[in-house]
C-alpha cells in the first residue's frame, strides 16, 4: 500500500506487492526511467509506442515516494518528461530481461 510509506525514502526492492505482470514497486517507491525519448503520441490509437531514437528529453513513469499525497501521479500510464542530466533520490530504473516467445 502506497499510503503505508510514511517516512519520505526510497523503500527496499519488493517492499510493494506486484502487479499482474509480477512487477513489484511500480508505484510509489521512485519514477522509473524509461528507454524512450519523449514526443507527443500519434493521434489515433497506438500499441507500446516507443517515440523517437533521440531527442532532448526522457520520459519517466509510475510516481515515487515524494508524490504519494498526488494519487493522479501514481499511475504507469502518467507520463512524464525530464532532461536526461537530471539526478534525485525519487527517480531510479529498473532492469527487465525481454524473453523470446515459444512457438
């Protein structure tokens, strides 16, 4: 529970429980890096865009610690924009390993 962390921190991996797709701490803990550079989304619809292959700002995702009292930020499909360079204890990464499908 998200409302839980009340001391203003970065919690240990797994301290959430995970989601559907076995994700632990995607929401609440830090806003994650994301590969991808930021541009506005094609009208229409669009599956897993993944915007250009440079730019001048990075998107970041999911809220952290510091924007738990602004529920509306603590969703994965907030997207947000930022200068590569920036440095703060509420923004991390996470590391994923993409596995090939089974025939």
């Amino acid at each position: 529970n998200i409302s839980s962390n009340t001391k203003p921190r970065t919690k240990v991996v797994g301290t959430y429980p995970a989601n559907a797709w076995d994700f632990h701490d995607m929401h609440g803990n830090v806003w994650e890096w994301c590969r991808n550079w930021y541009v506005d989304y094609p009208s229409g619809s669009a599956r897993d865009p993944v915007g250009q292959l440079v730019g001048t700002l990075r998107v970041y995702r999911g809220g952290s610690w510091g924007s738990i009292s602004y529920f509306g930020s603590m969703r994965s499909a907030r997207r947000n924009r930022i200068t590569p360079d920036y440095r703060a204890s509420i923004l991390g990464f996470r590391l994923s390993l993409q596995t090939a499908k089974a025939e």
